[in-house]
C-alpha cells in the first residue's frame, strides 16, 4: 500500500555527515517489501561503547530480549535491523532467528556475537525467514560506507512516509563531536521508554554507563514525550553508540560540566527526532503540542499532558478543526491527577479561552479558528495545584489511521 508523505514531514531529509567510526550498507530481502531495501547493517569499529533503552510492553520481541541481554558488556561492534516482520511472539524460533543473525554478522565484522544488537520491525507473530537475513549480510558487508546514513534511514521504515533523520554537532573540551541519529515509526506509538526503533551515532569518547544515564534522563524528555495512538510498540528500542574517534578526555561523570554541550546536541537530536514521529503519525494532518504547568510534579503534569494528548475526542476535534475546548478539560479530568477546576487555566493558540471554573467571559471561537485550521497546535493547561510542569507532542487522529491500520498486511 502507497503512502501519501505526511503534510506534516520536513522539507528535505538532513544532511547527514560521516560519523567517524560508523558505516552503513542496506538490502532487499523482499520478506514482506517488493520494490525497496528493508535490511540494515551497520559496522562499528573497535571500542564503540553503547548504550540503550527498550520497551516495557510485557510481550517483548526477540530482538528486544537479546539486547536486554548484552547490554551490560557495554560495548557493540555492529547493527542489523530488518523491517517487515517484527520477530515478536515468534517462540524459539525467534530466538533462533536473532541468535544466527549476531552469529553471522559478528563473524563478518570480526566480533564477538554479543558485539551485535539486532531489531526488528513490522508484523507481530509472523515467523522470519531467517536465511532471507544472513545470506544477504555477506553482500551488504561489501557495501559498507560511511555515507549512506540517508539509505540506512529509509531502510528500517514500515507505515512511515518520510525518512526521519536529525544532525548536531558540539564540543567536549575543545574537542568537536558529531551526532547523528534516525527512527522510524507512526503507529502503535506510546513510548513506555523509547518509541519503536531509534538509532544514534557520535564520535565522542563516553563510558557506558555515563552514555547509559545520559540516554535515560534525555529519552524521557523526548522519545517518552510522544504519542501517536496511545499503543506501546513490543519492539522499542533505542540505542546510541559512541565510537570515541573524537579522541576527547573521556568525562567521568554523567554530570561532568565538560559534558554541557554534548548534552544539548544530544537532546536537539532525540527530540527532533521524536516530532519526526509525530509529525509522521499514521493519518495525521496537524502537529500538536501539549504543555502542562501548575501540576503537582513533574510527573503528574506528564500524565495530565499525556492524557489530553491520547483522548480520542481531543484528536479528531483537531482533525475537524474543531474548537471544542471542553474536551481538553474532560481529559484533563480523566488523567487521575490533583486539578483544582475552579483555578485552572486553558489556552489554545496563546487565546485565553477557561480559566477560574468557567469560559473567559472576552473568548470568542472566531479568533481561535485561524489556529485551529493551522498544521501546528499549540494547547497550554495551568492546573493551579504546584509547581509541577511537562509537555507532550502527538497528532490529531483522522479517518487516514483507520484505512492505514486495516489494511496493514495486505
């Protein structure tokens, strides 16, 4: 089935400069896509730390299990990500499927099997024709290149209509380090850690376990921070490898202020890319931002934030350019969290429209229609009950989800 491109995806896809380190080679299995490459090897060289986070869906797939598995030796020499089939609730098989394919790529990257993270993508319960993987993985060895990172992108895409990359770049004292990711997804997208498969590269020099915690705090102000349809993926998964070719003085903590500048390049490249995702939702016509002040906690407006974001009646609302604001309040009230009704505040599109228990008496829907009939909305909640404050990126929800998700397999 051919997609329209979201209206909603950037202009162009980045310009994706070589990661010292990291090099890229893409094939055609045809296991599930006739006319476009859907296997990805990535080759990376000796030393490459790594870090991860993956999903908390209860019914992981394989790939997922496998690289819970090796994650703690902390260190990866090679990549390969299929799409198509997800290898989820696949029993042994699956195991087997995974196993083999770290087996052959180790062997052909001169490394170890548990040097090799693998991911999959695409139909739950279908068994993977594992062959269809490793006798392309010696082709793909060959073809190895730094410069295919836009090829590498579009090869792990299954619902998606656009390639979703992101670029930065900054300095660990003195020393300038690239970083450069892509992801894939755009349905069954509630991130519970990640969203469904995201990739990162830097040259820079970081221990594991720093890598490790820098990749937690700034994945959950990111990929967590997004919602497509409310479903967490049984294949999420993201990783960030880091080659150290940049050859700076390695930090030694997560907080080391040398540590400043990569910091945010990291979070300008995860959260790019997590409003790629949104940007990308199956169907969606309109961006929309969500942002919750005056809540409890942090988490608490995450929750308040997450749960306006995911209500149905919210979305398609949007989608109908619809200024019905009461069904932010409703969400607002379902999402379990302290909210004082006759202090809080709403506004859409900077216009004040309820605050103090009632509608602003100076509110007229006629100065809200121009926003509403934007791609990019913005709604912001004060709750009057602390200090607490979050955001939430997602999409507005139209008929295009229901003819993409019923037609996903044929």
């Amino acid at each position: 089935m051919a997609l329209k491109k979201s209206p909603l995806a950037p202009l162009s896809f980045p310009v994706f400069p070589e990661v010292n380190g990291v090099r890229f080679a893409t094939g055609h299995t045809g296991m599930k896509y006739k006319d476009r490459d859907d296997l990805l090897l990535v080759e990376l060289s000796p030393g490459t730390t790594v870090a991860g986070v993956f999903t908390k869906n209860a019914m992981p797939g394989a790939p997922v299990d496998w690289g819970r598995k090796i994650l703690p030796n902390g260190v990866a020499r090679g990549l390969v990500v299929n799409a198509g089939i997800a290898n989820v609730f696949t029993g042994s098989a699956g195991k087997t499927t995974v196993e083999e394919t770290a087996k052959t790529a180790g062997k052909l990257l001169n490394a170890n099997s548990n040097e090799i993270y693998i991911a999959s993508t695409g139909v739950i319960g279908d068994p993977v024709p594992t062959e269809k993987i490793t006798e392309l993985l010696p082709e793909l060895r060959e073809n190895l290149s730094a410069g295919n990172g836009q090829k590498a992108a579009a090869s792990i895409l299954t619902t998606d209509t656009f390639a979703k990359g992101a670029v930065s770049s900054g300095k660990i004292q003195g020393k300038d380090v690239t970083i450069t990711g892509f992801a894939k997804g755009s349905g069954m997208i509630a991130p519970d850690m990640a969203t469904m498969l995201a990739f990162i590269f830097t040259d820079a020099a970081i221990p594991a376990p720093i890598l490790q915690q820098l990749l937690l705090e700034i994945n959950e102000n990111s990929f967590n921070c997004v919602t497509v349809d409310s479903d967490t993926s049984t294949s999420d998964t993201v990783l960030l490898f880091a080659t150290g070719a940049a050859e700076n003085a390695p930090p030694v903590t997560a907080d080391d202020e040398m540590l400043s500048d990569f910091i945010r390049a990291l979070y300008d490249v995860m959260s790019d890319l997590a409003q790629q995702v949104a940007r990308d939702g199956e169907g969606a016509s309109k961006f929309i931002t969500i942002k919750v002040t005056g809540a409890t906690s942090d988490a608490s407006a995450k929750k308040i934030a997450l749960a306006i974001a995911n209500s149905p009646l919210v979305k398609t609302a949007i989608a109908g350019e619809d200024a019905n604001w009461g069904r932010v309040i409703m969400a607002v009230g379902k999402s379990g969290e302290r909210a004082d009704r006759d202090k809080m505040r709403l506004m859409i599109g900077g216009i004040l429209i309820a605050q103090n228990g009632h509608r602003y008496p100076d509110y007229n829907e006629e100065q809200l229609t121009p926003h509403m009939k934007g791609r990019e909305i913005v709604i912001n909640v004060d709750v009057a009950v602390g200090d607490g404050s979050a955001f939430a990126w997602t999409c507005d929800l139209t008929h295009g989800y229901i003819d993409i998700n019923a037609d996903y397999r044929s």
